[in-house]
C-alpha cells in the first residue's frame, strides 16, 4: 500500500478512518477552491456592481449566525461524518443550481443572494462537525500530527482547485467553475460514508433539549477567558477582512492586476503559504500559543494594505503567502487548544460558538464594503480596514491569560477533567499542554 512507507515516519497514516478522512479534506477543498472564483466573477460579470458583490458574499456568512448552533448540537448527537454529508449535499444544490444558472442565462441577483445562503448554510453547518471528527478518529498524542497532515490536504486542495479555478473563469466563464465545484462536493459522500469511527448513539426519548444543551456548551465556552477574547477579536479581525480582502480584492484584481486569474494567483499562493504552514506545524510549536494567535491575527492587515496600495501582483501573492504560513501554523494551535482544553462531548457546541462569534460581523463587513468603496474608494476603504485589524489585535494583548499560556505542560486547571479544561480557567501563569493545533471554514 502506498501509505505504508510514509506510516512508518507519520503513524497517523496508519489509521484507516484517518486516510478517508484526508482524502475528503483534499478534494473538497479543491472544489470550493473553484466556487471562491466562480462566485465573485459570476456576480461581477452579471451586475458589475461592487455593491451587488458585497450582497452576495454577505449571503454566504449570514447562515452562520444560525445554523452554526445548530450543526454544533447535530455534531454532539449524530456522528460528525454524517452531519459533513448533510452539509455538503446543501453546498452541491446552492453552488451547482448556481452554475447551471450561469450557463444557461444570466440570474437575477435575488436568486445569487437566496443560492449563496444555501451554500454558506451548509459552510455553517459544516465547520463543528469538522472540528468535532478529527479528535474521535486519532489518539490524542497524534493529534498535532493529523491536524498538519488534513489540513495540508485540505490547502493543497484549495491551491489547486483556485488556481485551476482562476484559469477556468478566464477561458471558460465561471458557470463551469461551479458547476465543478458541486461534482466534485458530490464526490466526496463515499469517502465520508466510509468513516466507521466516531459514530455517536441515537438520541433518545430523554435527549436533553436543544436549549440546554445549547446553554451547557455556552458555560463550557465562556468559562474560557482566552477562548472568548480571541472570538471576539476575530470576529473584528474577520469583518474588516472579509470587506476589504474577500469582497474588494476581486475588484482591484479585476481593475489593476490583470482580471481572475490574477485573482486566482493570489488565492493560490495564500494556498501554497498555507501548505508550507502545515508543514511547519508538523515541527514547530509556539511556546505561547495564544499570543502567537493573537498576533497572526493582527498580521491579517497587512493584506488589504497591499491591496489598498495596489502593489505590483508579484508583492501581493508574496504578501499573501506569506500571511498563509503564518495563518496554518495558528490554526493548526487552535485546532489543538479546542480538542485537548474543551470536554469532546461538548467541543462541536464550543466550536459552534467559535464560528458564531468570530464570523458574526463578517455580513456586516461585506454588506458595507461595496458601498463604503463607493463613497470614499476602495483604497481608503481597505486603509481603514488594517486599522481596524491592527487595532482589535492590539487590545486582545491585555488579558494575562493570553501572554502567560504555555505550550509545554498541562496546565493545572484543566487536569480535573481528564485533561481537558471543563472547569475554569487555562492560565494564571501555570503552563499548558504541549502536544507534538476557525474559520476561516474550509
């Protein structure tokens, strides 16, 4: 078998269920790599309206105000695997009605709108039960280990499929990019279906409600002080991003930098930053994690920045995958800090507050980007937009819990529960667990 040899150097690869696993994280982000294309172009091309963009992508994030609660308490009472199936069925109707629509006529804006919702209520939907699979395939001494190793699967996927995406549009018109993002989501049932691990028993006549089980992984999470500040700052951090970069950034692409396959070369190399992350990640753990992730944060600004300066397209992919090292080597932290501190009967609901509060804004930063732009253009716009970033991420550096977390010892405070922090805070200058760790959603 292929993934022999390389079990004997990753014993993560030895797991069955992983394997499967990490071929869904390959081909579905490659074929969202298509829709992240497909979705600006088709609108832009249709409407040539900024405006109209910022609809749109609002649309795409405005589910997960909802449906983020819902798929967290799904996650903690059906097995994982089966709530990504669900998930990513919805993602195939709102992307391929949306292609098929492209190619056969030019939709009328509420339609984009109502098929985005679609598709980003399953992105919701999606994200905890994500979280919440990984720890039940793997031991946890693995852990870091099959974190890096998906989610270079994962960005590997995405590089490809933006790249092979941007190309797509420029030759072909972005109807094609996704109707093949639907196929190729649609491929990824089987693979899903095979997972035998992390199957979860029925609920039953006393199930609790989805209320309180909703307020029980609340307590969990705000029991957190580094939890709920790093929420909170990204929820800031995400909303000035997703307006200057994901909604404006196609737009200055189109106007400066040579039109999608610029855009697809950006999106690519902040792909390729990312796999190199990965593979840092495999060897490198911040010895405080939490500012470590703070401070990626607030490097988040250097990207509208580039943007609002209308550097050459060589500096912004450089600039862009820079920021994507910096950005999986943080992820890859978070994935680990949620799994080892949070109780697993209680981590998808946490991580559907995750999700909840740090993409809570990002409507609000796509509804107001187009139109800011607008009025004061799309320079100023993306200024005031690293200010923002800089500023969130800078504040998030008062709590001493963030500055005084380590990553070399399980902290004292999450040992009464088995090692996984159901009581109480992580901190007070005590160290935390150093195992050999958002979203943004795939």
């Amino acid at each position: 078998m292929l993934w022999r040899a390389p079990a004997r150097r990753y014993p993560v690869l030895a797991i069955r269920d992983f394997r499967f696993l990490l071929a869904d994280r390959l081909i579905a982000p490659a074929s969202v790599g298509f829709s992240m294309v497909g979705v600006s172009f088709a609108v832009l091309n249709i409407t040539g309206s900024t405006a109209d963009l910022s609809y749109v992508l609002a649309a795409q994030v405005a589910p997960m105000l909802v449906f983020s609660l819902v798929g967290g308490v799904a996650a903690d009472r059906f097995p994982p695997q089966r709530v990504i199936i669900a998930a990513n069925l919805i993602c195939v109707a709102g992307e391929g009605i949306f292609g098929l629509l492209v190619l056969t006529g030019r939709p009328p804006l509420w339609a984009m709108v109502l098929l985005e919702v679609l598709n980003g209520t399953g992105v919701a939907i999606f994200y905890p039960a994500s979280q919440a699979l990984l720890p039940q395939l793997v031991p946890e001494a693995l852990l870091q280990e099959a974190s890096s190793i998906s989610r270079l699967a994962m960005n590997s996927g995405q590089m490809a499929g933006a790249a092979a995406g941007g190309l797509l549009v420029a030759a072909a018109g972005p109807g094609w990019a996704l109707t093949l993002c639907a196929v190729g989501l649609s491929c990824t049932v089987p693979l899903l279906l095979a997972i035998r691990a992390g199957r979860r028993p029925q609920p039953g006549p006393h199930t609790p409600s989805m209320i309180i089980e909703l307020r029980e992984g609340w307590a969990e999470f705000r029991s957190h002080t580094w939890l709920w500040v790093i929420v909170i700052q990204f929820c800031l951090v995400l909303m000035a991003f997703n307006g200057a970069f994901l909604v404006l950034g196609p737009v200055v692409a189109r106007a400066h930098l040579g039109g999608p396959a610029a855009w697809g070369a950006i999106t690519a190399s902040d792909a390729v930053g990312l796999i190199a992350g990965g593979l840092v990640s495999l060897r490198y753990t911040p010895r405080r994690p939490m500012l470590f992730v703070v401070l990626t944060g607030g490097t988040m600004a250097i990207s509208p920045l580039a943007l609002g300066l209308v550097l050459p397209l060589p500096v912004v992919c450089l600039v862009a995958c820079g920021l994507g090292v910096l950005v999986e080597v943080m992820m890859v932290q978070w994935t680990v800090a949620l799994a080892t501190r949070i109780p697993s009967g209680k981590l998808a609901r946490v991580s559907s507050y995750d999700v909840f509060g740090s993409t809570a804004a990002m409507p609000v930063g796509a509804l107001v980007a187009g139109p800011l732009a607008a009025a004061i253009g799309v320079p100023a716009t993306q200024f005031a937009a690293a200010a923002l970033i800089a500023g969130a991420s800078a504040l998030c550096l008062i709590p001493r819990d963030i500055r005084t977390i380590r990553s070399d010892r399980l902290d004292a405070a999450d040992i009464g529960a088995g090692g996984h922090g159901a009581g109480g805070d992580p901190g007070g200058g005590q160290d935390t667990r150093g195992a050999p760790v958002p979203a943004l959603p795939r």
